[in-house]
C-alpha cells in the first residue's frame, strides 16, 4: 500500500526486524524482546520523572512573573501618583511583557499536563502487553516444538515489536516536546535573570539594552490605555499621597471612600436615612 | 485487515474497507504535498477517523503485527512531508 501508512508500515517493519535480528535462537529471541521490554518501561517511567520536573519548573517560574506583575503594577501606580509619567510608562511596559511570558507559560503547562497523562496512559498499556508477553513466552517455550515454536515466536514478536517501536515512537515525541519546553524554561529563565521583570528601582538613570528590547516587544497602545486607565482611577488628587507609596494602592482609597459610605448606606431603614448615615460617620 | 493509528493503537477493519483507506489515505498524501496544514489537517483526521468508526480496537491481549501502519494523530504537514523525503518519523 502506497501513501502515508505504507510509508510508516515500512519504517516501524525496518525498525523492528533490526530489532529481532539480534538474537538467533526462539528461545533467546523472547528473553531479548523481553529484557527490552522492560527496559522501555524504565526509560517511559523516566520521561514521564522529565516531564514532572519540567512542569514543576514552568509552574515556579509563573509564580515568580505573577509576583512581578503586582510589583511592577504597584511600583506604576506610585510613579504615577508621584508625576513620574515616564518611570509608569517603563513599569507597564515591563508588566506587558511579564504578562505575556506568563499567558505562554499557562499554556505550556497545560501541554505539559496533557503530556503527562499520554506518558502514563501509554505505560500502563506498555505494562499489560509485557505481562500478556511473559506469560505467553513462557507458554510458547513449554508447549512448541523447535519448528513450531519458530513460527509461533517471530509472530509474537513481531507483534511485541511493533507495539514497542510504537510505544518508543509515542515517547520520543513526547521527550522532543519536553526537551523544547526545558528550552523555553531556560530562556524564560535567563530572561528573569537579566532582570526584565526586576524591581524598577534597581533601574539606573540610562536606558541599557533591556529597555530597548521592552520597547520593542511591548504593544505600545496597550501601554497607553492602561498608563490612562491608571490615570484616570488615580483621580486628580493623586500628588498628595506621594508621601507614602510603600503601600501601594494608597492613592486609589483617598477617593473611594465617600463612595463606599453611599454604599453602605442602603440596608438602614428609609425612614431617616440621612440622619443615621451621618451618625454612624461622627465621631 | 489490521490497521494501527501509531501512539493509539490497532484496529481491525473488514476486507470491504481497503479501497475506501487506500482512497483516503492518498487524499492525505496528496494535501500533505500541494497544499495548506489545515487541509492536511482535514484530510489526515478523515483517514484517521474512518479507522477509528470503521474498525474493531484490537483487544490489549492480542499481540499480533499490523497490516497497515498510520502516522500519529499529532503529525504536522511538515511531519508528513518529511516522510516522504526520506528522514521519516522514526529515525534510524
């Protein structure tokens, strides 16, 4: 059969009858693809150890972009509320590219989840058709002739070795995507420590090549709307809470809180609304 | 007939199924060399759920060879190009 499965059919065939080849008598023909076997089985048990411990990595690294976002979402917030239009900028600029980092490492480790559970399902299926083999290795051994056993033998292997050669393909793939994800990580990694999510305070007076590179890979307009977003949360009595940008959101709960009174007000009876409002409030 | 997905496992189809798989497998083969990964994409899922609606799933304790053998669900139309190029999907 011509196309796509007469190419594949002649491949894994190749690959298994080199497999086979090895081995001269039925009987060391079963032990071989025996020992093989098992030794795929350690190697799937590994791959699945890689993938865990790629995934564990991606999740710490999120852990540490999410904790920058805030970061750089408060340092923007109290650069702004000191007039410092141009630090915000910088910082939503570096939030941008957190946040994006941070989108792709999601889905990462959601590929890598799925990964996982193909690598797993694949060795417990891996795991029945050993045991199946054992038994009927040590059944064809005891009951056929050297004639018969011949036959029996390279027909039970050949199928074991498709099923491993299948199952080796199912892990190399897997192992490919994982060595690309360990990539991503050192990347991202590299990227944490060159400091493109640092603290902005750590920034010197110049711009270095990392700005640059912010500037770039930044969607400006989306760094506009939100500098006016923050902008207009902030109000226009922002300047005075500039004496204490340790905490943040300081400057957003000087204008909120008149608002939050009128909430608060509803639940009391509407018979004298007003007079029990205000004093709840004096003190 | 016994056809394998690889990475998925084995199915067996009736003899009255060849000439349909033939015929979609070589719609696959064609896609993958004239045309866009989505139309690969389209033509390969068609092959690849024909087996799958078509054929029995092998039992687990069976351990006979193939007759046929599909490239993985995941093949990308590079993948796909590559095998008949020559590198295929298994090296060495």
């Amino acid at each position: 059969m011509p196309g796509l499965s007469g190419r594949m059919s002649t491949i894994v065939k190749s690959k298994i009858s080199k497999l086979l080849d090895r081995a001269e008598d039925p009987g060391e023909t079963l032990e071989y693809s025996y020992q093989k076997q098992i030794e795929l089985l350690q190697n799937v048990k590994k791959g699945i150890a890689d993938v865990v411990t790629s995934k564990k990595r991606l999740q710490l690294q999120e852990e540490n972009i999410k904790q920058q976002v805030v970061k750089l979402d408060t340092q923007a917030r109290q650069a702004l509320a000191a007039g410092q239009e141009d630090l915000a900028r910088t910082a939503l600029e570096r939030k941008n590219v957190a946040q994006t980092e941070l989108q792709s490492l999601d889905g990462q480790v959601a590929q890598l989840e799925q990964q996982q559970e193909q690598m797993t399902a694949s060795e417990q299926k891996l795991r029945s058709k050993i045991e199946q083999f054992r038994s009927k290795k040590e059944v064809i051994k005891a009951q056929y002739s050297a004639a018969e056993a011949q036959v029996r033998i390279s027909e039970a292997a050949t199928g074991v070795g498709e099923e491993m050669a299948d199952v080796g393909l199912a892990m190399q793939r897997a192992v490919d995507k994982t060595e690309n994800m360990k990539a991503r990580a050192d990347a991202v990694g590299e990227l944490e420590a060159s400091g493109a999510f640092e603290d902005l305070t750590a920034l010197g007076p110049g711009e270095d090549d990392i700005d640059r590179q912010l500037k770039q890979l930044s969607s400006t307009t989306e760094v506009d709307a939100e500098l006016e977003k923050m902008k207009a949360e902030l109000g226009g009595g922002a300047p005075a809470a500039a004496g204490e940008l340790g905490a943040g959101d300081a400057a957003a709960p000087a204008e909120e809180v008149h608002g939050e009174d009128g909430v608060k007000s509803p639940p009391i009876p509407p018979a004298e609304p007003a007079q029990k409002a205000h004093e709840g409030e004096a003190h | 007939m016994i056809v394998r997905i690889s990475t998925e496992g084995q199915y067996e189809l009736g003899p009255e199924d060849t000439d349909k798989l033939n015929e979609l497998d070589n719609k696959a083969v064609s896609a993958c060399n004239a045309d866009t990964e989505e139309q690969f994409r389209a033509a390969f899922s068609e092959l690849l759920d024909f087996v799958r609606h078509r054929g029995h799933p092998v039992p687990e304790d069976e351990l006979g060879p193939s007759d046929v053998i599909l490239p993985p669900p995941d093949t990308s139309i590079e993948e796909a190009r590559a095998e008949f190029t020559g590198e295929g999907l298994i090296p060495g």
